[in-house]
C-alpha cells in the first residue's frame, strides 16, 4: 500500500473513532468533511429506519394468519 493511502486510511480512521466518541468533534471538523460525516449517519439511519419499518409491515402480515386457539378451563 502507498504511503499516500496509508495516511488517508489513518486520517479516515481517526475521524471515525472520534465522531463515534462524541458527536461534538463534527464542530471541529471542516465543513466538507463535516457534511459527508453527516450524510454517512444520515444513510445509516435511513437504512435502519427502512429495515425496521418493513419488518415491522412483514410482523402485522404475519399476524393476520395466526390461528386463535381457545384456551381450555
């Protein structure tokens, strides 16, 4: 690997490790880097939100096959 890339990965990985600690770092960030740190956590939200919700649909579908049993006295 070249020293120019090994030096961007270490750059990114700082960058990572320190807006995962505390989300305050983003003011120190510039604001290019800031706005891609931002849309990054953007992605990642919108993608759980979209997981959560069809899985939450496919739950309701499931639900409406679901057979009631009476339960014996």
């Amino acid at each position: 690997m070249s020293l120019f890339w090994s030096m961007l990965l270490t750059q990114l990985l700082q960058i990572i490790i320190r807006v995962r600690e505390s989300l305050a770092y983003l003011g120190q960030l510039e604001p290019a880097v800031r706005a891609k740190v931002i849309a990054a956590y953007e992605d990642g939200l919108q993608a759980a939100f979209w997981f959560s919700a069809v899985l939450s649909a496919l739950t309701v579908v499931s639900a409406v096959f679901v057979k009631e049993k009476r339960l014996s006295q």
